[in-house]
C-alpha cells in the first residue's frame, strides 16, 4: 500500500468535561467506580462555527452517540502497552490505550439534549477541550454486539471476578499504561 | 475553540474488500440483502509496513473489532442528507452516511483469524482499498447497547416493518444519498 498518503482533519467540535487530566477519567464512560463524583460524568460538546447547526438536525431521537476523537494529549504510540486491569503487556491494537499509531479514540455516549450548537452527554471518559472529529448516531442493528467475546479481557475479568477496567487511579505521577 | 487545529493521520494498513464500488456494498456489514454474494463479506485486512506486528498481539481472542477509516471516496459533506431507506432529508450527523464534514467510517466487523500482518475479516461493508487509520477491540461493557433508541430509523423502521437499512441498488448512475 501506498504508506505517504496521509489524512488530515479538522475539529467539528470542543467537549467540555469534568475530567482535567488523565488520572482523573475513567479507562471507559460505563465505568465511574473511583471518578471524584462516582457518577457518569456528564459534559457538553460545542458544535465548532465552520459545521452549520442543521447538521445535528434529527439527532435529538437517539439515546446514545458515538464520537470518535483526537487523543491529544498522547506522546506516540508504542507496539505493546501494559493496561491497567493488570496482566502482561498486550498489543496496542488489542487495547483501548491511547498510545496508538494514530491517537484516534471512539466512546459510546448518552445523549441527554441537543440545545442549538451544543450537545449535553453522560456517561464521557474523555478529557476537557477533547477536539471531536465526528459524531454519528448509536445504531443498536449495526453497533450491538452483546455477546462477543472480548480475548483477554474477558479471561482477566473470570480471573478477577470483576467486569470493568478499574476506576481512575489516585493522583500521582504521570504513568504510561493504560486500557 | 480554534478551528485552526488540524491532526493529521497515516493509514496503519489497507482493507482488500470484494466491494469495488459504493452501489456494490451494503449499507452496514451486517445486513447482506441485495449484495452478489448474498452473504456477509469476507475482507483482508493488511498492516503496513511502519506498524510492528507486535501491534496485533493478543488480538486474536476478540470475536469482533472495529475499524476507523477514511471514507476516501468521499467527495466533499453536506449538512443534510436523503437515506436510503426513505423519509426527508436527516442531519448528516444523525445518519451513518460518507459525507460528513470528516470523511471518517466506522463499522463493527467480525474476526476470523490474525496471520501473521494479515486479519482475515467478515461482515464488512467498506469499499476496497479504504484505508484504515484504526483498529480497536470490540469490548461489550463499553460498546454493546442493545436497548439504545435509534431516533428516525426506529420510526422508519415501525413504519415499514423492516429492522435494517436496505442493501445496495442495482448498479446504475452515482447517486448523492447514503445511510
């Protein structure tokens, strides 16, 4: 394949989060056992002026969002992370980490209101002044697939008992893994 | 916010699709109505050659990933669009369809097998050649919501008793819509 073609984007939108740094969001927006409020962080993504408002038309009919986004606060990727439910290091591209080739990232939202520009979510685990490359509507038919199997997350979890990836760590310092 | 960013991405690998052009592909993976095969489509999936394949590691477990990709075909977004499956013109933001105002895709495929810088895939609706820019595990406590309510295409769908989008028309001359 032809690796020099590159693809450039430009931020539709700006969410607006509770979560300043890295340590305080959780590793998914399902998850909110260990956050500052222990409830799904909700947060407001403001429609950059360059994309007409007529675009969020008929969005308002679906409970949940996806937005796919800027990780952009990542330094590089790497080939191999260390996540932080535990366990040996995992191939990036087999963890939601954000040290990606390309430091894309992709959550499932609630969508709680369209008020003119702005969106009003729950359940967010990005971080404030996330640039948002797009937002496309939760289509269960196509996007909901309860029963597949998740490698190694699901042998860690039967291990654990557990069913999520822990909560935000306390403060300290900056550390390279993640989920 | 400053519109000024851009970020810019290189493809990590390139999918060989059977879907040569847009009126050959279904409009989401999982629905296969009207597609030659009548079947879901198999796909390959190639690394490239900047990406260690370490990346891939541990991959193999999941039953399902999803892609994030340029919809390179795209040629330029609107704010509201006419779907295929009927009805007024929508959002773009509120449909699935490639005119957004960044050209990205994303789509749920099943994983048959990792060999060696090559993941063999199927349920695939995107075209051949599509670059990818992103691989993710598809992990259910994050991503499942079967229950979500699917504003415009639920009430479509009540109306015409169909549960998916219809597959693609008979090959005639390019046509502006899309789910």
């Amino acid at each position: 394949m032809d690796d020099e073609t590159l693809f450039t984007f430009r931020p539709i939108g700006i969410l607006h989060s509770p979560y300043r740094q890295r340590i305080d969001a959780p590793h998914q927006g399902t998850v909110t056992e260990g956050t500052a409020s222990g409830a799904a962080a909700e947060a407001t993504l403001e429609l950059a002026d360059w994309v007409d408002t007529r675009a969020l038309q008929d969005l308002d009919g679906f409970s949940h969002l996806w937005l796919i986004y800027a990780l952009h606060r990542s330094e590089g990727w790497r080939c191999t992370v260390k996540p932080p439910r535990g366990g040996p290091k995992r191939g990036v591209l087999a963890t939601r980490a954000p040290h990606r080739p390309n430091p894309i990232g992709l959550s499932a939202v609630e969508l709680l209101a369209v008020e003119g520009r702005k969106l009003n979510l729950r359940g967010v685990d990005l971080l404030n002044a996330t640039p948002i490359l797009d937002i496309k509507p939760y289509v269960p038919y196509a996007d909901a697939f309860p029963e597949a199997r998740a490698g190694w997350i699901d042998a860690l979890d039967q291990t654990t008992g557990k069913l999520f990836a822990p909560g935000p760590r306390k403060p300290r310092e900056e550390e390279p893994t993640s989920d």
